[in-house]
C-alpha cells in the first residue's frame, strides 16, 4: 500500500517499512565507516528497537562483530496497518545482520515483566552462553510492577512549585508559554518507579543469578542532565527524580557484580529527537536550537554518532572508562560546552512564534520526527506500493 504519515499529536499513526530500512542501513553503514572496535563480543540490549538502544545494537553488531538479542515493545504490522517504526527497524537490522553472518534474535514485550526476562534467559543460555554487555535503554510511560502487580504510571512535571516558561508546538511552529503544576509525592514515585533504576537491577540480578553475565561484563543505562533552561521541568523534575535513582542503581549493581570483576555504569546522553523526548514539554524548542548552535559549530551527533563514540571514546579504549565525579559517562560533553549553551540561551531569549524558524532549526527537528517513523528519508520512494507485512526474521 501507500504510506503517508498520520499524525495524532505527538506521534505518529503510521510508519514506513522502506524509510525505516534505509535509516537502519544508513546507521549500519556510518558505524562501518568509522572502524573496528574492540568491543562486546555478545550483547544483550534493552529497548533494542528505536533510539539509543536500536544504535547501541548496531555499534555492537557491525562496530564489533558482537552477537545481539534485542527486547523492544512494539506493535506488529496488520494487513492495510502499519507496525509501529521499532518493528521494521528491527525486521530490517536483523535482515542485515543475518546478509553480514552476525548472530540476531529478538524479543517482543514487555521488558518489566517475569516471563519477558525468563525467555530471554533461556535464550541467552541456549544460543550464547554468556552475555558480556547489557544495555539498558527502556523508555516508557507506564510499569507494571512484576512483584507488586501494580501498574505505575509516570509524568512529566516539576517539583516544589508550579513552573512556566515557553514551548513549541513543533508542528505548527507557534512558540507559547507553558504551565505545568508540581507535582505530588505519589506522582514522583510513581515516575521513579517507572523510568528509575529497579527494573535494571532486576534484569541484572536475573541474569547474575543463572551466571549468564561474563567475566568483566559491563551494564550501561542512559540518562540525561541538560541546561538550566530545561532543569525545572526535567532534571529537577519528576523524569530528574528517576534518572538520580538510576544512577544511584548503577552503584548498587557494581557491587553485586565486584566477583565478577563486572561494572555498571550510566551513560549521559546529548538530547535528540526521539518518541520518548518529544512528549516532553519544553524540551522540543531546547532541541530545535541546540541543532542549530550544534549544526552551526559542525558538533552535531545523531543517536548513531553518539552511540559509537560512546563505545569508541569511553567504554572500549582499553583504558579504564573516564567518568565525572558523580560516577556517570558523559558523551553529553558537546552538548554541555559552555559557548553552545551561551548560544542557545541567548537565542531562548529571542525565541517566538515569528523568530523561531530563523534562529532555531525547527525543519531539523520536524524532518528527524518524521525520520523516526520512517517518512522523509532520502532514496525512499514514496509513491511506490509498500508491503506493510515485514516479518522480523529473528523473533523468538
Ligand atoms: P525510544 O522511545 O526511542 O526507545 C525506547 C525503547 O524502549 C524502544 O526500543 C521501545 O520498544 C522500548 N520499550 C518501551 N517500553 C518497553 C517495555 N515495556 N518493554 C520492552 N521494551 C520497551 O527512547 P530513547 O530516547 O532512545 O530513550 C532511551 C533511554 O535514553 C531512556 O532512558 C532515555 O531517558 C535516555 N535518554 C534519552 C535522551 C533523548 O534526548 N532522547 C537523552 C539522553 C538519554
Ligand atoms: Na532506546
């Protein structure tokens, strides 16, 4: 069928097969491009299929030769329906990978639950024996606590006091003020208990307990600290609140893995556009000038860019893995540079309905939210039948 992208609000209803293929391969070839690692050798990612977690899969895969399971949350394709970006993201890299000889299987559910975990501990022990890198880069808005039964649900909102500043509608491109409320103890909680770092320890005791974790084997999970324009509504926020208990969480499983010489770290990430980061409130007019500043200095990375120089510069150097003194990985170092953040303050300033086109880069931001379904990729012919019913080759 024809596909065209079907917007509801901050997502997308539809996806394209062939544009997803394509940013797969494009991801595939520029890890190609920058050379052997000497990386994992067998790699479990969680949340495999889109962002960070679908980068961390193919640096492994194609940077390092390393045998990947992927787990991911994704809807299937339906005769005249598409499947949710993640599904054809995944159909096509272990197609790939499958052409380049390289180990590829996966698992689509929900990562929180016990039966998720069982499966891919049975086939982590049938297929690799061992695991020697876990990646951990789940982003979602609700858990289900497996021990618990009870479902959390997170949000997105300050703490101690109610918070404006302005937004865009990146759609429309209108610039407004937003007001969120604060929020209350139960919702903290409740977000922490999502986006925290309890289900990673989980998956990390899982796997330690049935010795399915290597001598040395490193775990990493993602977060985010970003500038004080954003710190209200994200770092000293509820999501702020969650990434602390994550990156308090990697201590916790360092300890549990000091006998087998195994380290937990947390990784820092830039911004980008992605599903989870464009439901945030603020977020997406930071974003659309940071790439402008980024893209104007030539220091602007993608999730493929990020993710190689992640495994390239910090985790597989050979030597031991720089951190700040929180303990933390920062690959959010451009990000972060004190003349880029000059920059995008000044411009926030300037920012309005009028002025935005010009001084951020909202086409950058809408044409990489549309890239993440699959629409807008270069050498994908839209007007061309598409088949919606891709098999992923490697699901369990
Ligand atoms: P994303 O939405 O692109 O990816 C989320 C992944 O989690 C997908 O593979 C999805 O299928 C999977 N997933 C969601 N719920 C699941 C469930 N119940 N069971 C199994 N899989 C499930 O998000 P992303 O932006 O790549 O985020 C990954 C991590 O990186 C998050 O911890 C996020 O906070 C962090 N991070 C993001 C940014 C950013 O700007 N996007 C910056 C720094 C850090
Ligand atoms: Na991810």
């Amino acid at each position: 069928m024809i596909i065209e992208p079907r917007m509801r609000g901050f997502i997308c209803l539809t996806s394209h097969p062939d544009g997803c293929a394509e940013n797969v391969k494009n991801q595939i070839e520029y890890v190609k491009s920058k050379g052997a690692i000497n990386g994992p050798k067998k790699v479990l990612v969680i949340g495999a299929s889109t962002g960070f977690g679908l980068a961390s899969r193919i640096t492994a895969a194609y940077g390092s030769n390393a045998a990947t399971i992927g787990v991911y949350f994704e809807k299937p394709p339906q005769q005249g329906k598409t499947a949710s970006p993640g599904w054809y993201n995944t159909a096509a890299f272990e197609h790939e990978a499958h052409q380049s000889d390289l180990y590829a299987k996966s698992i689509n559910g929900d990562a929180f639950s016990d039966e998720v975990k069982k499966t891919t501990l049975d086939l982590i022990k049938a297929d690799l024996g061992q695991v020697d890198l876990v990646i951990y880069s789940l982003a979602s808005p609700v858990r289900k606590n497996p021990k618990t039964e009870v479902l959390h649900r997170s949000t997105l909102k300050p703490i101690g006091g109610s918070f404006t500043n302005k937004t865009v509608d990146f759609h429309t491109g209108i610039v407004s003020d937003i007001s969120i409320d604060s929020a209350n103890e139960e919702e903290i909680e409740n977000t922490v208990a999502v986006m925290g770092g309890e289900d990673w320890e989980m998956w990390i005791d899982a796997l330690k307990a049935e010795n399915l974790l290597a001598e040395g084997a490193l775990t990493v999970a993602y977060s985010y600290i970003g500038p004080s324009l954003t710190e209200a509504v994200y770092r000293k926020g509820t999501i702020g609140r969650a990434k602390d208990h994550l990156e308090a969480t990697a201590f916790t499983i360092s300890d549990k893995l000091k006998d087998i010489n195994g380290k937990a770290y947390v990784s820092v990430n830039k911004a980008l556009v992605t599903q989870a980061s464009s439901a945030i409130p603020v977020i997406p007019l930071y974003i659309s000038l940071l790439y402008k500043v980024m893209k104007e200095e030539g220091i602007h990375e993608g999730t493929i860019e990020q993710i190689q120089r992640l495994y390239a510069d910090r985790l597989y150097t050979g030597n031991e893995i720089a951190v700040d003194e929180k303990g933390r990985i920062r690959i959010d170092d451009w990000e972060m540079r004190e003349d880029v953040q000059a920059k995008v303050a000044k411009l926030w300033e300037e920012s309005t309905t009028e002025t935005l086109p010009n001084l951020g880069d909202l086409a950058g931001y809408k044409s990489d939210f549309l890239s993440l379904f699959g629409f807008e990729v270069d050498h994908v012919d839209y007007k061309a039948e598409a088949n919606e019913m891709v098999a992923i080759e490697g699901l369990v």
